[in-house]
C-alpha cells in the first residue's frame, strides 16, 4: 500500500495538526487515478470486461470478487449509479475511444435492463411490477433465488434516472430508439415508482426494512423528472408529478431539526441506530441540481439542511476508527457506512469517503454560479468549524468572508480525497472497504461503485455540473402531518391451515421472512386459532394480508402457555408465494 509521506499526522503537545494536502500533489493522483478508474470499471461490464467472463454484455458487475464476499452480481442500483456515472463523463474531456465506449455500454445496458425487467424473482414478476424490487441478478440475466434483503425500492427510480439520462445524451438523432425502445423501460420503473415508493423495503445498504431517506429522495428526483421525460416523447406522466409531491412533502419527515434521519418507520421493532448515515449525503450528491440553489426541501448540497447534516455524519465518524486519530478537528476523516457498522467489523468505505467531499464540491459550484453564499441558523456550525468567525448572514463574492468560506471548504473537500489517496494502494485499485486501523484494502476488490464515486467527485472539483433534473419545479411541501399518503399496498391474503397433535397448554405461532410475518422474531409471532380436532389432530389456522405476489419463507413454531419456552418446527422453512391484488389463497401444511 502506498502511503504518502506529505499526509502525516504532526502531533505537537497532544494536540493534532490537519493533514496539508499539496493541491499539485492531488492534482497528480486525480489525473493517474481517473483513467485507472475508468479503466476498471469497463473491465467490470460485459460482455467484453475482462475480469468479469460469462458476464452478459451490458451487465454490470458490482466487483470480480468471487469470495469472502461474492459480489459476482448486478445490483440495480450499483449499475444505475454507474451508467450515470458514465454517461457524465461525457462532458468531462476524455478520449473518442473511451467516450464511444461509455456510449456503447449505455446501449447495451439499456438493453440488459429490458430483459432484467421481465425475468420472474422472489420478489415478484412484471405483471404487476414488483419484480421490479429484486435487488441483484446473476450476471448471465437470470434470476438470483437466494435469501437477500427484498424488496429494495432504490433500484427502478435510480434505472429510470440513467436512462433518462441516456436519452439526453442521444438527442433528437435517435428519437424513435429513445420513444420505442428506452421509454418502455424507463415507464415501467417509473410505474413503479409512482405506485410503491411510500411502501417500506430495504435500505441501500441491504439490512434495514424502513422508509430509506436515499430511497424517497431518488424517487422523488426520478419522478420529477420522468413527468417531464413523459411529456418529451408524447406519452402520458400517469400521475407521476402528483406522487412526486407527495414523495417530496414525506421527505421531509426525515428532517429532525438538526440532521436527517436516515431510516424510519422500520419494519422491526429492534431496530436501534442513530440514524446518522453516509446514505444522506449520497442522497444530497445523487440528487444535486444547480438550478436549484441552496433549496432545503431538496436537501440540495449547499442548502442548511444538507450542510448541517454533512457535519453531523463526519462528526460521527471522528473517533471510531484508528486512523482518525490525530487528525484536527476542523480536518477530512475517513468515513464509513454508519457508526454502528459491523460488516467486516465496520471500515471506511472509499465511496463514502469520496461522497462527502462531492457535495462540498456541487455546494462550491453554486455558490459560485448565485456569486453569493448564505449562512443559517441551522447551517452556522457547519460554517464555524471551518472559519470559526463565521456569522448568520448572506456574503456576496466580492466579500472577504465569502472569498475565506470557500478556500475554507475546497481545502476541507481536498482533504477527503487526499485521504482516499492516502489509504489507495500503488496501483489504483478501489475496493470496497479499507481498515479502520491501518488502511489496508478489504472486503470486495475493485468495486466498480468506488470507481464511479471517485469519477463523479472530482468531477465535481474540476467543475463539471450536471443537467438540471428540475428539482425546483415543485412548490414548497405541506409538513409532513399533512402528506398523502399515496397508493395503497397491494394485498393478497393467506389463509395458514395447520394440523397438529397439540397436547394441553400448547399453541402454535407463526412466523417469516415479511414484516407482517413478524420478520422471522419468535417473540412477535403471531397467534393461530384452534379450530376443531379429528382424532389425535387440531386444526389451527391464521389468514394474513401479506404484500402481493411475494415469494416468502415461513415456519410455525410450538409454544407453552405460562413459560417463554418454545419449540421451531424441523427444517427447511416452508415457503409459498402471495396471491395477487385483492385474491387469497389457502394454504395447508402439517406440523414437522
């Protein structure tokens, strides 16, 4: 691992000094690093990515790492992000060759997507769009059936969004492509969008059943957007632009007066974090329209609500990991997913890491572009760490406070990514993760979504700004007592029969994989009704409204009135599949 002997910690009297960081010296490994970068990430992207053979083309891999983790996979919201990625990389000076690749690649990705779309998953089939929530597939484009965190909501508006994008970039040259090729699949996540994004599923990093803050945030962008994509091409916006202000009114929910909350409502009732997460200030940088401004209720990078949320979450990293230590406290730190990690025993994650100086960065951008910035209340810590005799108020360019802010903020954000230089190895490559207590690359090996964070935030710093998604079109949310709620959940109810030998003070609970199975928790089990006996055989049964067309593990368990004891039935878990909307199916087991 290379470790640069410009970035040392000075400790002097115990007290740390900030880590210089030479501007030439980062200029050099931005330059080195963005084509390593690049690279990589084409090596990652069938079907002519060489570390990714039997990938199909178009499809894009999370990382090569085939162990200790396999991410041999295509999760749509990594690809998503990717393609974006990509596809702004058109506007930064590269070569035709890389950027007729770029373009290709979008191609054949739009085209794998439109297979992915209709390929039947666990979490449900195109019929009625919940497929569209599968989280990953095999990179030959077929279905992955193992246990994951499903559904996860972020994938379809983060597709919709790229290939929004894609149609952009193509023009008016290849309208009818765009109209009966790239809109069909595009429509389809914004269906489902439209109809699901106020329903829980898992967050972006797979683990929590909640409302995900990155989750409405993109749906909302994807929306906005979409409506007016829809109207580009003469199709109807179906309602897009009215769940967009109910996603944007919700969103707002988050907010507790002094940060974002990065998930809430969650589907189990033990979950306990903070709430402070990397994944809001992804959200911030994913959803960044400089025609906006500084506006809050999008949490644009440089709104008060954004910048008070960038210093709680780095804050919270300050003094988890080893190799903060020394570091002052107006300085970069490493930063991870969030403070209460325990993947590989919780590290830095490089994207993470990059993701904070990137919203540093399209917060300079338009400040420049409105030649003034403004300090709140609710923005004034933020500000005081950096220039500590910053004050409420607005500060045009002209001004000296607003000339010492933003040399204040680059050097702040240029720390970010010389410590991403710091803990890289000599030959570029990004894994996913990097330990907290000396640096070393860990978990997945070339992570392709590394790559494309390291692309898009120094893109950002060299001043690239990206289309405006229309994020200020929608006038200011109603709070959030006041909110639609949106579309109903579509449900199919289940009738449970089961036949047991039940012996005096016993009864049977159930249990599974979906919230209104209790999430596989014993204690929350839910109580089957005794029904009448034949012989040695009880019937007991349970009818449940369960989201529609799910697949679902489920498995009954034995317990004793008086005790807390209980008893599983054997191996393997049952399972079955939801009915459609508004249907209901029976279904009859006995006790194993």
């Amino acid at each position: 691992m290379r470790l640069n002997p410009l970035v040392a910690v000075a400790v002097l009297a115990g007290t740390a000094a900030a880590r210089p960081a030479s501007s030439d010296r980062l200029d050099k490994f931005i330059n080195g690093e963005r084509d390593i970068a690049l690279e990589n990430i084409f090596r990652n992207i069938g079907d002519e990515g060489t570390e990714v053979p039997g990938a199909a083309p178009g499809v894009i891999v999370a990382s090569p790492s085939k162990d200790d983790p396999d991410y041999v996979f295509t999760w749509t919201r990594d690809a998503a992000l990717t393609v974006k990625a990509l596809l702004e990389q058109l506007h930064v000076k590269g070569s035709k060759e890389d950027n007729d690749r770029i373009l290709q690649i979008a191609r054949e990705y739009a085209e794998a997507q439109a297979i992915l779309q209709n390929v039947e998953n666990p979490s449900g089939d195109i019929s009625d769009l919940q497929g569209l929530g599968e989280p990953k597939f095999e990179v030959n484009l077929t279905a992955f059936t193992g246990s994951w965190g499903r559904p996860q909501r972020d994938g379809p508006p983060l597709r919709a969004t790229a290939l929004i994008q894609y149609a952009h970039t193509l023009g008016k040259r290849d309208s009818d492509y765009i109209k009966h090729t790239l809109w069909p699949v595009i429509k389809n996540d914004l269906d489902y969008t439209a109809r699901y994004w106020n329903q829980t599923g898992f967050d972006l990093w797979e683990e929590v059943s909640a409302s995900s803050f990155f989750t409405f945030a993109a749906s909302h962008r994807a929306l906005v957007e979409g409506a007016a994509f829809a109207h580009s091409v003469q199709a109807n916006s179906s309602g897009f632009m009215e769940q967009a202000a109910n996603a944007l009114c919700f969103l707002q929910s988050f907010w507790n007066g002094e940060r974002i909350i990065a998930n809430i409502n969650p589907d189990s009732p033990t979950f306990s974090r903070g709430g402070l997460d990397i994944q809001t200030i992804i959200a911030s940088v994913h959803n960044f329209d400089i025609e906006a401004g500084c506006d809050s209720k999008t949490f644009q990078p440089c709104s008060d609500h954004a910048l008070a949320n960038h210093k709680a979450v780095v804050d919270s990293f300050r003094d988890i990991y080893t190799i903060n230590e020394g570091i002052a406290s107006d300085s970069a730190v490493n930063l991870g997913r969030y403070e209460e990690d325990v993947y590989y025993n919780g590290n830095p994650w490089y994207l993470a890491t990059l993701a904070a100086a990137e919203q540093l960065y399209q917060a300079l951008l338009t400040w420049e572009k409105q030649q003034s910035l403004e300090i709140t209340s609710t923005s004034l810590a933020f500000f005081q760490h950096l220039y500590p005799s910053a004050a409420v108020g607005s500060f045009k360019k002209s001004s000296k406070e607003y000339k010492s802010i933003t040399k204040a903020v680059r050097t702040y954000a240029d720390g970010f990514v010389a410590l991403v230089e710091e803990y890289t190895p000599a030959d570029g490559a990004l894994a996913e993760q990097y330990l907290k207590n000396n640096g070393t690359p860990i978990s997945a090996g070339d992570l392709t979504w590394s790559y494309a964070a390291f692309l898009t935030a120094t893109a950002a710093r060299d001043g690239a700004v990206p289309s405006s998604w229309g994020a200020a079109v929608l006038a200011a949310p109603g709070s959030p007592g006041t909110c639609s709620p949106g579309p109903p959940a579509p449900t199919g109810n289940v009738t449970f029969n089961l036949q047991d030998n039940t012996q005096a003070g016993e009864f049977l609970t159930l249990v599974g994989s979906l919230g209104a199975l209790a999430q596989w928790t014993p204690e929350r089990a839910l109580n089957l009704t005794r029904g009448e006996s034949s012989g040695d055989l009880t019937q007991w049964s349970i009818t449940v409204a369960l989201p529609a067309n799910r697949a679902f593990g489920y498995k009954y368990i034995r317990k004793f009135a008086g005790n807390d004891s209980y008893v599983w039935a054997s191996d393997p878990n049952y399972s079955s599949r939801s009915p459609t909307d508004g249907q209901t199916v029976t279904i009859d087991d006995t006790w194993r």
